[in-house]
C-alpha cells in the first residue's frame, strides 16, 4: 500500500497535516521542557513517525518541530539533535521518502548534530523502539488502516457503507485490538511525559465521499468487467470509527483538534471566483481532483483486486490460451475502468455539484503519565 500514496495523491492529507504543526510542536516542547525540570537535556531527541509514506507530509512536520526545538533551546536546555525514525510497511517507497528529508530543502538536510532521518520497515503494531526511548510519536492519515482483514465486506467496498453485520463486527473488534496493541507498545518506547499525536479520520454519516467508492465495483459486475466473486470479496482496508468508539480505550488525552476537509471545493470556488474557468470547466476539474486523490491512496489495492480478478478469469478458463501479457493488459484496463466508473459514481453521488468530502480530521494528543 505504501508505494500506492503518491504525491498527487496526498495534498488533502497534507494540508491537514499543515494544521497541526503548531499542535505537534508545541506538544514536544512541553515533553522537552518537563524532561528539563527533571535535569535530564542532553542527547538526541528521537521521534517515531508511523505511517510515514513518502514522507511528504513528515517532512514539512518535522521541519516545524526541527524549528520550534531551535526557538525554544533556551527553555529546553540548549541544541539537541532531532533524530527521527520514519516507519512504513516493507513495501514503502523508501528511496522517495529519504530524498524528501534529505533533500536541500528538506528537514533533514542539515544532518547532526541538528536533525537525522532513519527507517524502521516493519507494521507499526510491532516494537520500533527501545524501552523509554521516544519523546515523540505521530501517526498522520495511517492508523485507520487494518493490519489484519479478517473477512471482506461482502456488499462493497468501504466499512463505513457497508451493511454487512457479521463482517462490519469482525472488524471491529480487530481494529480495537489493534489500536490497543499500538497504544500498549507507544507507551512503553515512550520517555515519561512524551507525547503520542495522532490523528483520525470520520466520515459523516452514510460515509461522504467514499459512498460513491464503495459501490464501484459492483457496478463493474454489472457491467461485466469484473465477476460477482471480485466484487463480493474486494475490500478497502480501512476503518474510520466514530470518536466515541475510539476515544474509550484512550487515557492522558491532552487535546483534540478537529478540521473539516473541505480542500477541493475550496479549490472548486477560488478557480471559479478568480475567472480562472466557468462553473462547467471547474466542476469538471473538481471531479478530476477527486479521482486523483483517489488514484494516490488506491492504485495499488485496485491493480491488487484486477490482478485477482484475471486470476479468478484464468483458473475458471475464461482467460484460456492468453499469455502474461494479455493478462497485464487486462489488469491495466481493470484499474483504468475502475477509476472511469469512480469518477461516474462520483458525479451520480454528489448531483454533479462540487461539496464537501464529508470526512472530518481529528487530532488527539497523548501524554504518557
Ligand atoms: C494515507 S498514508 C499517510 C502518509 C503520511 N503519514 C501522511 O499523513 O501523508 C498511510 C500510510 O500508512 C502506512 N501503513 C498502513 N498500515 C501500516 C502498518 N501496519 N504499519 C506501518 N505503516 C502502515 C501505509 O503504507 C501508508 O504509507
């Protein structure tokens, strides 16, 4: 999934992100200035960033944090290095995310004794970290990601729109045993004082944006371009519980912030407002946004559900007497019409008239007491 989030992809994650420099900062700080008090200021200060994708967003955070450690040195006892160890399953496009923290401009770039980037290549529901090592924690746009599925959605896509009890049940009570495990291992690499921000994503109700995404692929059954057992088995695996589900296990909460994701209309109304294009030219160019934003978090998880879609084809002979190569254009086709009959769903779902996402960010800052 990793190398899926590309740049196109991410800018409504960033922007978000954006919001919450300030908060993410400020909270190490406190963290810094405790350990202080407690005559403890030398040596390097280690942050974990889960989920870190290309670090596209990491990068300008901790440029923020980088900043605000050199602001506040006098508080905080003086020049410490910022060291960070980005986290991201095997597959993550590591080389993209090291050119973007190393780069000249990126936070990184200095090297110690200021600020150094690491990797730790393995799901963040295992230890990153020593015992009591860590003054900071975040987890931007990753944690709502399953790391175990433990049955698909039988009617579509999306957690959040589906009507399947069983399977909606199932991966519940997964999820919540994930963010346990994660909570359980944070607090035991963290220092005591240090700080866990993460932030979370809702989707208001009957699932906003995704309530067009979660039917696509039944409607590519009844089209033909992919059989019934795709469709019935293809899910997104991801979960986006309401606050009040997720807010019961989670102790030292500091603060919550919360930003409604309103980016592409936003684009939608300055494009038309500055006389860059007529309404017709920017509702298009809204849709556009959509898919594309879409195609950065989804591309790999649709080639996936074609690539299983041909193999189904094949072992039921329907792709019989065709070579690879004719199997690597028919994904190529699956995905290109998954994105085509998204962009229509999407259309259908919000009456041709650019709107809101429906999706809320939050972000929650935790103290380890
Ligand atoms: C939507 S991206 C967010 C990237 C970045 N943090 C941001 O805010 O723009 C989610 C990232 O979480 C990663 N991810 C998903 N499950 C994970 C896991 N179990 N352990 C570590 N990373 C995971 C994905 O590979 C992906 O790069």
């Amino acid at each position: 999934m990793g190398k899926s989030y590309n740049k196109d992809g991410s800018h409504w994650q960033q922007a978000a992100a954006r919001l919450w420099h300030s908060v993410v900062s400020e909270g190490l700080i406190k963290t810094l200035k405790g350990e202080r008090q407690r005559g403890n200021n030398l040596g390097p200060v280690w942050a974990l960033d889960c989920g870190c994708g290309h670090g596209k967003a990491s990068d300008g955070m901790m440029a923020a944090v980088h900043k605000a450690m050199q602001e506040h040195r006098h508080e905080i006892g003086g020049h410490r290095c910022l060291c960070v160890i980005h986290n991201d399953l095997p597959s993550n496009h590591w080389a993209e995310l090291f050119n973007t923290v190393n780069a000249p401009a990126g936070y990184a770039a200095g090297g110690p004794p200021t600020a150094m980037a690491f990797a730790s290549g393995k799901t963040m529901y295992e230890r990153q970290a020593p015992d009591e090592s860590l003054h900071l924690v975040v987890a931007f746009n990753s944690i709502h990601w399953m790391d175990h599925q433990p049955r698909p959605l039988s009617d579509g896509l999306v957690f959040q729109c589906s009507t399947d009890k069983e399977a909606t049940q199932a991966w519940l009570q997964v999820k919540q045993r994930e963010l346990e495990t994660f909570l359980r291992l944070r607090s035991a690499e963290l220092v005591p004082g240090g700080r866990i921000v993460v932030s979370w994503v809702e989707t208001k109700e009957g699932g906003g944006v995704f309530k067009a995404v979660h039917n696509v692929v039944n409607v590519m059954a009844d089209e033909g371009w992919v059989s019934r057992e795709t469709a019935s088995k293809a899910s997104l695996p991801f979960v986006f519980l309401p606050m009040s589900t997720l807010l019961q296990p989670w102790e030292g909460l500091e603060a919550i912030w919360t930003a409604d994701n309103e980016v592409f209309l936003h684009a939608y109304n300055t494009r038309v407002a500055s006389g860059q294009c007529d309404e017709g030219k920017a509702t298009e160019m809204f849709f556009d946004d959509l898919m594309l934003s879409a195609r950065g978090w989804a591309e790999g998880m649709v080639t996936s559900f074609m690539a299983d879609d041909c193999k189904r084809a094949a072992a039921s002979g329907g792709l019989e007497g065709h070579n690879p190569a004719d199997a690597a254009d028919a994904v190529a086709a699956g995905v290109k019409q998954f994105y085509v009959t998204l962009r229509g769903e999407l259309v259908r779902s919000y009456g041709n008239r650019p709107g809101p996402l429906g999706i809320k960010s939050h972000v929650f800052v935790i103290r380890k007491i």
